[in-house]
C-alpha cells in the first residue's frame, strides 16, 4: 500500500495586499476577498403579517464590489405550546415564508417557506431549546430554528446592491391559528473583492419555487410549480423536502425530521408519501412511485444535482400518501409535505 | 425531439420484503434498477431504508446484523455480504438518521446512504444485483428482530443516448470485518486475511475506513458506545498503518465514524486489523456478563475494471 498524502493547500485568508478588500475575486465567485457578513433583524412578527428588513444593514459597509455566498435565517420564538410531548414550531412549518430579490431580479414567483431554501445540515438545524418555567409553574421555552442556505453560485453585487428579505407570516392554506410572534435575523455571508474589478456580463441569480401537499389529498400533481419559467436555460441545483405535522387543530406545524416519509418511518396514520417524477421531454426521473425520504435521503432533505431545464420546460412532480402495501392509503389530515426546487439562472447584469 | 446533452437526474427504488428469521435473504427486483431512460447510467449513491420490528429498544437499531451483497453484472462492488453500518457514514453520532429536532433517534429506523467514492458507470441493459441478508451471527439472546420494509434505491444521472461507452470503468468496493466481545474475558480479535482485502486482479483505491462500536446490554438502547478499545493495523506487506495500538474513536470519530484516506493496496493484499479491550469498559455497566460490544470495520474504495457489455437501447 502506497499512502499518499493531500497536498498541503494554503487556507486562503482574503488578506492580500490589501487587508481589507485583498484576494483575487473572481468574476464567478472564486475564493478571493475579505470576509463580510450583515444582519438584520425583525421582531414581534404576527401571524398575517409581512414585513420587509431594513435595507440599509444589509449592504456591505465598503464601497467596493462584493459576493455573496450564503444566506442564513434564525427564528426565535418565546412562546410555544407543547402537546402531547411534541413540540410546536411556529414560523416554521411552512407558515414562515420569504422571498429574496436584488433590484428587478427576482429569486422565487411566492415567498418560499424557509426550510426548502437549502438542505439539513445537521439535525439541530430546527432548533435548539431553552426550557424554564413561567409563574404558574407552566412550561415556557424559546426555540432557536436555524436555516441555512449556500447560494447555488455567488452573487455579484455592486456597490451599494442589496438582496432584500420580504417575510411573510401566514398560515396560508394551512389551519393552525393562533401562531406566536417570532423574530427573525437574517445573516448575509460574502466576500468584499476590490475596488475597481471590473464587473461581470452576467449574474447567477437563484431561482426557488415550492409545491405544497397534504395527505388528504391523496394523490396531487405539480402544474407549473417547477417550470423554468424564463426564457433561457436554467439550472436546477437540488430538490429539497421537509415533512411538517399538526398534531391538534391549533397547534403550529411542527417540523417531522423522517416521520411519514419512507416505509420504515411511518407517520402517526401509519402512511408515508411516495413520489414520481418526469420532466416535460420525457425522461423519467422518478419513474415509479417511491418513497420520498429516499428520494430525498432524510439525512439531507434534499437530492443534489446539477440538470439544465430548458426555457420553459418543466418537472411533473407527483405525490401519493401510501401505507405499508405500497398502494394509496386512507388520506388523513394534518400531515404536509412541501418540496422545493433550487437553482439559478444567468441574468444580465442591469 | 432529439435528447439534450446534459445528465438528467435518475432515481430507481426497488423494495424488499421483509426478513422473517434470522439468516433469511431477500433481493430486490433487478428490472427495477434498469435505468428507465434506455441510456447508460452514472451512480453516484446506494440508499437504503429499513425498520427493525418490533418496536423495541432493546433491539440493536444499528443494523448491525443487515449485510447486502451488490453486483453490476458480474462484477462485485461487496466483498461477499457486507454489514450496511461498514459502508456508510454516521450522522452526528447516530448511525442513521434521526427523527426530532433534539436529536433523539426513531432507534429502529434508518436511511442511510452509501456515496460512492467514483461514479459507477452502468452501459445500458446491464443489471445490478443486490442480495440482503439478515446475519444472525451477532444475534443476541434473541434481542435481535426481523427487519422490515427494506428500502433500496438508486441514485444517479441519465447519460445521452451518443455518449461514448469507456473503455474501463470505476467500480466501487466495499469489504468489512466484524467482531463481538463480551466484557470478561476480554477478547482479542484479528481480521482474517480474506477480511479487509484486495481479491482482485485490479490495484484498490482505498478512500476510507469506516469503524462503528456499539454496545449491546439489556435494556440498553445499544448506542454507540466509546469504550477503552484499541484498534492497530498492518497490511500484509508488514508495514505499519499505526506503530501502537491506537484507541478506536481516535480513529473512528463516533460523530461519522470515517477515517478517510487516499492509498492503494495492491492486489492481493490486505489489511490485518487488531481489536483489544484493554481495561473494563465503562459500558458495561453492572451487569458487564449480560453485554457486548460489536465492532464494525469497512473497507471503501475502487478499481478501475474493464467496462461490461451490455445491451444497446
């Protein structure tokens, strides 16, 4: 056996000549630049409610160029209801909606619920939880749900540019009122590259939409829900999943890691939900009904990829709820599952 | 309309029923793994799903006595029947994935994923064969169930129809050994030689090992355990891959369980690996006569094969 070593890479630490603004900042994303990251907040955000965050923290403070890479989204709520040993999650399960643009570019038609933007990291990603207890001896804890979304290319952005973050706090399509206000901090991470570097032609812009499904809809099909709908190619980076169940009729959605998503990991109606997938040239992709956590691998909740859809064309996403004899059970409320489809377009630069 | 030059996406499921008794097999159906698209096909992922019943923690919800024994035609990606948890990684600690937002584990279900270590080249109409086997060799005092609604599928890229067909490509391999110790005596455990091996005729890139532990007590969820064991290996060359033995989750991270490496082994060769309690395990407990441990080790790389013949679309 002949051991070979990696080769020793130099960490490249943005601090070229210039410490501020060093590195070589490619014109498609690269490595080069100084580390920048900004953050705005929102809180006491209510149910029906959308609000834009304040612009002016989410620039980079120098006047030069800069990437970014990264978007990144904590919610904390103080207040959740505990039922049955389950924990609601508001803001999250779908209810908890945003939607990114810089200048007329657009990254989705709809606001996206927060947790298709990217895959899971780690299974702490929902949440972490501090308990104590309130004067009449009842549980009172704050929930701490991350999301983390690397961009599927950096973005360019130009002196001044920003990406603004519309949330929208509705339980749209969904029964579970009342939801609790939450706060939200988003957290842009990019790069400053130097002044003067001339800018780039085009722009990888994302571009993310969603389909919702219930299991007592049985048996439901995308229609354009996953269509390019430019008139130039895109390309479709990943597939995302999360599973959220209502465990009463008041109660948030609450975020089901694996539940309801393979045959080994059956939800509380003893179903799981199956899924196919063609595209609009025919291949298929899914070709019979399968488990959607494999799909997805419930590790990740998303399948990664790389696959251009040409303007116009589309995915034909079908979503059946199954129990264990692999054929369409009895469609029960309160389970939802919702994908999404991540990708990007090159966009002129305006 | 002619077919765009791009890989598209493929996902090809096949269940397997379930395994009633111990030492029972079951093998998914293989025209279900024919990529549907008629072209060759690129696997980058194995996945597979599975549920031990009854719902029990007492069981080992490792899947420790899970083996699945892969081919692409003729050419075998598993050194005979593999135990799933030597092939792929852990997720923070848990062997598989985990259902709440506290990290607790579901304890008897699992997805798990093996990525393989190069793109598998599959010409068009070439079958993979997959056999699971339930081992009953670590079965104990009976605590281990059937396994149930084992899921396996496929995860790759639909190539263009004109794409030229290679003249040699990569196939993953995956070998393992296993052993189980109680806590007095302790026991001292060498691989065999045809364990953690090179067979071929080809050389192996070797990209990891994967080593798991786990304990098994009564009333035990069998967690992954760190315990005082020791782990030295050499290849049968003589050399050394540690001079001493070295403690297992030194190796081994209970966080993913991989030591990732780039070498090659020669065909032939193999890797001789020592496991040794060296003092009590804290695991044991009280009760230490009533529980063992099971050690897990794979082997993961790939060799460069000739390319199969297949049936043209």
């Amino acid at each position: 056996m002949n051991l070979k070593f990696p080769k020793m890479t130099r960490f490249n630490t943005g601090l070229g000549p210039n410490p501020i603004v060093g590195g070589k900042g490619g014109m498609r994303g690269g490595s080069g630049g100084a580390p920048i990251a900004f953050t705005a907040s929102a809180s006491g955000l209510v149910n029906g409610q959308s609000i834009m965050l304040d612009t002016g923290t989410l620039q980079s403070g120098f006047r030069t160029p800069y990437f970014i890479d990264e978007i990144r989204i904590q919610v904390v709520t103080d207040e959740f209801k505990v039922f049955g040993g389950g924990f609601a999650w508001p803001g999250i399960g779908g209810d908890l909606r945003v939607k990114f643009q810089t200048g007329n570019r657009q990254f989705s038609k709809l606001p996206v619920p927060i947790g298709l933007y990217g895959p899971v990291f780690s299974n702490q990603d929902f949440g972490t939880v501090d308990s104590g207890a309130d004067d009449d001896g009842d549980a009172v804890r704050r929930s701490y749900s991350n999301v983390r979304w690397p961009l599927p290319k950096p973005i360019w952005m130009a002196p001044g540019d920003v990406i603004q973050a519309v949330f929208d706090y509705d339980a749209v399509g969904i029964v579970g009122a009342p939801k609790p206000p939450v706060t939200v901090n988003v957290t842009y991470i990019g790069r400053a590259i130097a002044p003067g570097t001339p800018a780039p032609d085009t722009r990888q812009i994302p571009w993310v939409s969603f389909f919702e499904y219930e299991t007592d809809e049985g048996y439901l099909s995308t229609t354009d829900e996953f269509r390019n709908p430019f008139t130039y190619p895109m390309i479709v980076q990943r597939f995302t999943e999360r599973t959220f169940y209502e465990e009463l009729p008041n109660q948030n959605l609450r975020e089901e890691l694996s539940r309801g998503q393979t045959p080994a990991m059956l939800n509380t109606n003893g179903q799981f939900v199956s899924m196919r997938l063609y595209d609009s040239l025919g291949y298929a992709i899914v070709k019979e009904f399968a488990p959607i956590g494999l799909v997805m691998d419930t590790s990740r909740h998303a399948w990664t990829f790389s696959r251009s859809l040409g303007a116009r064309e589309q995915f034909d996403l079908t979503l059946r709820t199954d129990d264990l004899a692999g054929v369409a059970g009895t469609p029960v409320a309160g389970w939802y599952t919702f994908t999404g489809m991540v990708g990007y377009r090159d966009e002129v630069r305006d | 309309m002619a077919r765009p030059d791009f890989l598209s996406p493929v996902h090809l499921y096949a269940p397997v029923d379930s395994f009633p008794a111990a030492g029972s097999e079951q093998s998914p159906n293989p025209q279900l793994l024919l990529n549907p698209n008629k072209s060759a096909m690129l696997i980058d992922q194995f996945r597979f799903s599975g549920q031990q019943a009854p719902l029990l923690h007492t069981d080992l919800w490792d899947f420790t006595y899970l083996g699945v024994d892969i081919r692409l035609g003729s050419i075998p990606l598993t050194n005979g029947i593999v135990p799933i948890p030597a092939i792929v990684p852990r997720y923070f600690g848990f062997p598989f994935a985990t259902t709440a937002f506290d990290g607790t584990p579901t304890n008897d279900d699992a997805v798990m994923t093996w990525h393989l270590p190069r793109p598998l080249y599959v010409p068009p109409g070439v079958q993979l064969y997959v056999r699971f086997v339930r081992q009953d060799v670590f079965s104990v005092n009976n605590r281990d169930s059937a396994i149930e609604n084992i899921g396996f599928s496929v995860v790759g890229r639909s190539m263009p129809t004109d794409y030229p067909i290679p003249k040699k490509i990569w196939v993953p391999w995956a070998t393992a050994t296993q052993c189980k110790q109680k806590a007095t005596p302790f026991l001292r455990f060498v691989s065999t030689d045809q364990e953690l091996a090179n067979p071929n005729t080809e050389l192996l890139h070797v990209t990891s090992l994967n080593g798991f532990n786990t304990a098994s007590q009564q009333g035990d969820q069998g967690l992954p355990v760190k315990s005082p064991l020791t782990a030295q290996m050499t290849l049968s060359s003589g050399k050394m891959l540690m001079r001493d033995p070295t403690n297992f989750f030194s190796l081994f991270p209970t966080d993913r369980g991989v030591l990732n490496l780039d070498a090659v082994l020669q065909s032939k060769e193999f890797v001789r690996c020592e496991l040794e309690l060296t003092q009590p395990d804290p695991a044991f407990g009280n009760t230490p006569n009533d529980t063992i441990e099971y050690t897990t080790i794979g082997m993961i790389g790939y060799r460069e094969v000739q390319t199969p013949i297949g049936v043209q679309p």
